[in-house]
C-alpha cells in the first residue's frame, strides 16, 4: 500500500571511515545474519566472502532506522547479490533459510565450538575435525598436543566464554595501571577497543600503554601470556635502528586472572594449586582475556586509533588510505607514499586530516 515514491531512499557512502556508526543497530536481525554468513565464511578459509558480509552488515548498521522493504536499499553500496538474498528472505519470510541451515549444520557448530577455545584457529580446528574432533569432549579424549595457549583456553574455556563487563574492564584496568606506573612513573594507559567504543560488554579487554623502558611486571596475575616483540622499525633515514629496550613487547596476549568483586582489594598472589582445581560454585576469581599493546609516545596516536577497531572501520581506513590518498596506514605509522615520507601525528584527529577524512569519535567507529 506504500508508494514506492514515498519510500525513504537511505544514502550511504561506501567506506565505512566516512560514516558514523554509533551502537544503536536498527537493523539486528539482519546484521546478525549477515554477520553469521561471515563469521562462517571466514572460518571455512573465505576471507573475500567475509569481507563482502561483513561491508553488507556495516551498511545496515548505518542506516538511521529499520529496513522494511528491499526496494528502500535500491543505490546502497556494499550489498551484493548474495547479501540481498539473505535480506529479502528475512524480510518476507521471518528467516533465512542460508543462515538457518549453517547455524544447524555439524560443520559450522564445530568450527564454533573449537575456535572458541583461545589459541584455536580456523586451521587447527579445520584439522581436528578431519580427525573426527566436533566437540570439546572428543577434544580431551583424542589426545591431540596442544600448545600452552591451547592448553590455557581449555583450562578457562567456561570463564573466556563470558562476556566481560565494563566493571571488570575497570577493576582490570586499575590493577594493570598500578603495575604499570610502579616500573614507568608517567607511564600511560588507555582502555582501547569495544569499551572505548562505548561496548558495555567484550569478549575480551584491551589496553594499550604508553611506553615502557622495562618488561611490565605483572606475573601474578596471569595465567597465560604470550609477547610479541616490536618489529617495526622506521626506515625513515635508511638503514633501520636497532631495536631498543623502549619497544621491548609490543603486544601480549594474556589471560588474566581477575579476584571476584569483594576480593579485589586485597592483593593477589601467584596461583596456587588449589586455585587451578577451584570449584565454579565457590569461584574467587575468574578468567578474563586482555590484550596489551606497547607503543613508544611517537606512535601513541597510531597505536591507539589502530587498536580502537571496529575491526572493519580499520580495514576500511586502510582501504581509504591505499586506495584514495596513496597513503600506507598501520598501528605504527602513516607513510605518504607520494612524498616519500612518514608523517607525524600525535592525536587521532590529525591522522583523519591526513586522510581528508571528517574526525570519527570512537563511539561512532561501531561498523
Ligand atoms: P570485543 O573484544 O568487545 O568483542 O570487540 P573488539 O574489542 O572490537 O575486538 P578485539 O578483537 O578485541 O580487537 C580490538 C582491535 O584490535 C580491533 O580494532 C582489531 C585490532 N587488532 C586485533 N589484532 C590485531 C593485530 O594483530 N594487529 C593490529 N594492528 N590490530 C589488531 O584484534
Ligand atoms: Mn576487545
Ligand atoms: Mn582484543
């Protein structure tokens, strides 16, 4: 009964760097499915697929309210055949059949099951289920070898599969500054990622630091850690420097133990037997992923607009970078490939006027 003519046309520009996406999603259902489509592609080695669902999904995220009918999505980038499919079913028929059968299908709840284990990856997981592997249980029984990381997700499988919450993300984040500030006075730390973006929830936290002379010290209170040094070195003037103790680790993917609420005030200590057998009833402590990224001050505003995420609104700026400006972006620099120079920020703000880009707060980085 509604004129097609006085259907709202949205308007969309292609790169999600150039729009603002905030975290009231109008469109969940049809986000969920597409992300579903991509979460599946990219764990069946798909990565263009992903890719494509993913844009598809940022593009109704951005759109300020519920898509009706698909004829409102005529002229919107990023919405392939595929994706429009997927639209139009969930539109006319309550579901997707596509998205309905990969979320029954052996295969896909394998892959789940399995990379949900931290340290777990598409390939790995894509091998144990060749060798018969579909669950957590089978997993322990086939005598697989592990690595550490492997071993650790296992153990904390329970507790990494709970969303953290802003508080824990807080309580995490004074623990980690006090050890932080008692190697590196001045040193300092910002909460990066989803709660920078406003996420009340994550699957994990992720600080980035502002930059240590010295190994952090915060042995006790992890359970798993693996570093990664810096690599990066500017070339700027030839021959690359050689790495000094400044950039010791760059990022460290750990597993953080974190005292439940009313204990957190008292300090903790190194794990003890007893705590690795605690029973979930009587937990202390539980399981919290976080990620810490190291930069020098010269590459804070790198480090922090790179580690922000969404993941797509980077891969986007990149893009942009690469393809509109002749520019090469990383969590480390912004190289103008024209002039033959790296080119120095220190705030976000002014790595977006490189860009000819209108600033983007990190509330509004959700694609
Ligand atoms: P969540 O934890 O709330 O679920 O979401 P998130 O905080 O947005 O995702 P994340 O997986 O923790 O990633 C946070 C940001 O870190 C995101 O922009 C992607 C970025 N990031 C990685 N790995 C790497 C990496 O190896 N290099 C760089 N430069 N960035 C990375 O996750
Ligand atoms: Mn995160
Ligand atoms: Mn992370």
């Amino acid at each position: 009964q509604i004129d097609e003519a006085e259907v709202v046309a949205f308007s969309v520009p292609s790169y999600a760097c150039l729009r603002r996406t905030t975290l009231d999603n109008h469109n969940p259902v049809l986000t969920d499915a597409l992300s579903l489509l991509a979460e599946n592609a990219e764990l069946s080695d798909e990565d263009g697929r992903g890719v494509a669902f993913r844009r598809a999904a940022a593009v109704l995220k951005a759109l300020p309210e519920p898509v009706t009918g698909v004829t409102q999505l005529r002229g919107l980038p990023c919405l392939g055949g595929h994706s429009l499919r997927v639209i139009r079913d969930i539109l006319e028929n309550g579901a997707s059949s596509e998205v309905e059968f990969t979320k029954q299908s052996e295969r896909f709840k394998a892959l789940k099951v399995l990379t949900d284990i931290f340290g777990v990856g598409a390939k790995t997981a894509e091998r144990w289920i060749r060798d018969g592997i579909h669950s957590l249980h089978q997993l322990q029984e086939s005598g697989q070898t592990l690595n550490r990381a492997q071993q650790a997700g296992l153990e904390h499988y329970d507790d990494l599969k709970q969303p953290v919450t802003k508080a824990e993300a807080d309580a995490i984040g004074e623990i980690v500054e006090e050890a932080v500030v008692s190697v590196l006075p001045g040193a300092q730390i910002t909460l990066i990622g989803g709660f920078r973006r406003g996420k009340l929830t994550g699957h994990d936290v992720d600080f980035l630091i502002t930059h240590p002379e010295e190994v952090l010290s915060l042995q006790g209170f992890l359970l798993y850690q693996k570093t990664t040094r810096n690599s990066y070195l500017e070339a700027k003037d030839g021959p690359a420097r050689p790495a000094s103790n400044m950039d010791r680790f760059e990022r460290c993917f750990s597993i953080f133990k974190l005292a439940d609420a009313e204990k957190r005030g008292t300090k903790q200590t190194e794990n003890t037997p007893e705590d690795t057998c605690r029973l979930a009833a009587h937990s202390r402590w539980r399981a919290v992923r976080v990620d810490l990224v190291v930069s020098p001050i010269s590459q804070f505003a790198f480090a922090l607009l790179g580690w922000t995420g969404s993941k797509l609104f980077e891969r986007e700026l990149r893009r942009w970078a690469g393809h509109e400006k002749a520019m090469s972006l990383s969590s480390h620099a912004l190289y103008d490939n024209k002039q033959g120079r790296y080119l120095k920020a220190t705030s976000e703000e002014e790595i977006f006027t490189y860009l000819g880009l209108e600033y983007i707060p990190p509330s509004e980085r959700n694609a």
